[in-house]
C-alpha cells in the first residue's frame, strides 16, 4: 500500500485527524526530501484492562503503517506502577502480555499490515546502567516545578504525592532517544510532557523530536473514558447485549454536538476503520424502521442531519451499537478461540480476593444459661446484701 502513495499521500495520511503536531518541519523533511520510513512510537502504560477508546490511537497508528512508517509500542510496564502504583509490580509483565494480545488482534481487525510494527517492553532497557545515567543527567536539568507540570494531565495527582510520579515524564521523554525514533505519538493531554521532551532532551545532547497528538474524544458519560470508570467505557470482550446496554445510556442531548461521545466516535473510529477495511471512503449507516437507512460519508453531515433533528439520540445510538458490535465480533471471536490469551487474562487481572468480616462476639448478658458469674460485676446495692448473708450464714444469725 505504502509503495503505491506518493510522498505526499504519505504525509497527508499521517496528518489525518490529528489534533496537533509540534515540529512538523521534521517529518516533512524525513517523508518529502529523506523518502525514508517515519520511525515512531507510541507508549501505553500496562494498567487497567484495554477499553473501546483504544480504538482512537489504533487508527492513528492503522494510517502510519499504511503510509510506510515505522511503528514502536511500548508496553510501559515500569510506568504503570511510577503512576501511583495503578499496577501492582506483580501483575505488569502479564497486563504487558495481555496488552500485545488485545493491540495485535485490534490491528488486524483493522486490515492493516504489521510488518513494520514492534513490541517493546519498557523494562527491557528502562533498567539498564546507560538509561539509569541518563535519567539522572535528565533530571539534574529538570527543576521539580517543571517535571511535576509536565506530567500533570496524565499522572495521577494527589497531595503529598510520591516521587515516582515526578520520574514518569522524565523517562517518557527519555524513551524517544532509547527507541530511536524521529517522532512521538499520544493524546493531546500528553502535550506538557512533548513539550518538556523537546525542550530538555538538547540540554542533555540529544535531538529534539516531532510530537503528533489525537484528540480526546468524549467518553459516553460525557467526560474523558476511563477503565476505573465502568460507566463511561466499553471494554474490548464486553458481549454485544452489553455493549447495547451501555450505549443506551450514553450522553447524547438532542440537537447538540458538542460533548457528544458518540458523534466522536463515529468520526475519528467507525468513518476511519470503514475507510481503512475499503481502502476507500468510509461510510456510516443507521438503519431505521420506517424508511430507507440514513448513509453518511463525512461527518459534517451526520452533524448538521443530529441538529436539525433528522438523526435523532435513538438512531444514533442504534447505529453506533451496530457498528461497534460488527468491529468487536472478529477480536472476540479471536480471543474466545485462544486458550494463551484467555490464560494471560487470568493472570493479568486476577478476580479480586473476597474479604470475610469478622463475626462480632454478642454481648450476652448476665442472665443468658451458661454465663461465667464471675464476668459480671454485680451493683454496689447487689454486693453488699451478698456479703451480708454469706456473714449471717457464718454466724448462724441468718433472719427469714
């Protein structure tokens, strides 16, 4: 496919859909006058389980391959416990395994060519002497003001914060000179950190790189979608009675666009994966129960047919739950058909122990059979008439 575009293709389909990209005059260069593969990575921390918003970077990367480029996951195991230990040590190299499975399946179900793409563990050089002198170079030009700016929108934050959370950005932006690429791909609340990477990587004599970033697309609650969050998210094995479930209740106002996560998803995953299946325009189809279904090849339209009404929350939402099942069934049918994949699940995510509480002793009381006597301790009134009597029965002047 690559061979087939021309430089310009090339770099035109690297561009689509993205939000923002800093240092353009650097893949301009490499695509239009080096005629070389773009070499770029893309890093995903190994945390929580891969969502349906994964769907968004994956198309990103479906459009780098098809235009030639060279393509670097990194499975950021390491990472996934600097950020306030959302992974727990033990459990990262399998979620890293489980995140191959889940990437690799959503690729191909994308029909797009993987000879270019590559695994990487973070782990395997983020631990080595030559990284370890680097990052202390690094963060000896780095103040704590700026290392704790940069990460603000993708590190968890919380008072009293631990040191790791300062280190994260510091090895993101180290990461692009260890995997030697020429550009960095991520969501636009990656920005800060792209921004410190270009800034203090010269400072420690390496190059400074592109930076290429998505939007954040709404999630069906309305704000950001989350894996902690069960409501705002569809996970990747959901079955489709759930995926519809769920999509019934996604944040849709009528008439109104903006915030709207499924008008947004519609544009940068089902228009782009339908483009990328055909390799040609992408299309998107409501069906209806009365009349003939509503078929869109551009997103302006369904934008301008949901405010006037036309594609109402029901049909949108009808539509969204047909298209994403049909993208779904392949990978699940994938992982249901892997024994490997399945075992590399139970290992990532292991049910959650179920903690038995402590059963409460009763206070039974003094006058319950079997109570020990001597546990109760008689009133003063109750004391003193026991003393009497065990007196007059010394005496023998016990009184009827």
């Amino acid at each position: 496919m690559a061979e087939q575009l021309s430089r310009e293709e090339r770099l035109k389909l690297i561009h689509q859909n993205l939000q923002e990209v800093l240092k353009p005059d650097i893949i301009e260069q490499i695509v239009l006058k080096e005629d070389r593969p773009l070499k770029i990575y893309w890093g995903t921390a190994t945390t929580g389980r891969p969502h349906c918003a994964y769907f968004l970077p994956m198309v990103k990367l479906a459009h780098f391959l098809r235009a030639g480029c060279k393509v670097k996951i990194l499975l950021a195991d390491i990472h996934a416990f600097l950020d306030a230990l959302k992974a727990p040590i033990e459990l990262v190299k399998e979620r890293a395994k489980y995140y191959r499975f889940v990437i690799t399946s959503l690729l191909k179900a994308l029909n797009v060519p993987i000879d270019q793409l590559e695994f990487v563990m973070g782990s395997d050089y983020q631990t080595s002497s030559n990284y370890t002198m680097d990052l202390f170079k690094l963060s000896s030009v780095v103040t704590e003001h700026d290392a704790k700016k940069a990460g603000a929108e993708v590190v968890k934050q919380m008072e009293n914060a631990p040191l790791s959370g300062l280190i994260y950005p510091l090895m993101q932006a180290l990461d692009e000179q260890y995997l030697d690429v020429d550009a960095q791909f991520g969501g636009v609340d990656q920005r800060k950190i792209f921004t410190m990477a270009a800034e203090q990587l010269p400072r420690i004599n390496y190059k400074e790189r592109a930076h290429m970033m998505n939007p954040m697309v709404p999630g069906l609650a309305g704000g950001k979608m989350s894996a902690s969050d069960p409501d705002s998210k569809i996970d990747i094995l959901d079955a489709p009675d759930t995926v519809k479930k769920k999509l019934k209740k996604a944040y849709a106002v009528p008439k109104e666009v903006t915030g709207n996560g499924l008008i947004s998803f519609v544009e940068y995953v089902l228009l782009p994966v339908s483009a990328l299946k055909t390799e040609g325009n992408g299309t998107f189809v409501v069906e209806r129960r009365e009349g003939e279904p509503l078929v869109y090849d551009s997103i302006e339209t369904l934008k301008d047919d949901y405010t006037a009404d036309t594609l109402t929350p029901q049909l949108l939402k009808s539509g969204v739950t047909d298209a994403l099942n049909a993208l779904l069934e392949p990978i699940q049918a994938e992982y249901k058909a892997s024994k490997k994949w399945q075992e590399v699940g139970q290992n990532a995510y292991p049910p959650p122990e179920v903690k038995k509480k402590p059963k409460k002793e009763k206070n039974l009381g003094d006058r319950f059979p079997g109570i020990i006597r001597d546990q109760v301790k008689p009133d003063d009134r109750v004391e003193e008439e026991q003393q009497r009597h065990e007196e007059n029965l010394v005496t023998g002047l016990s009184k009827p």
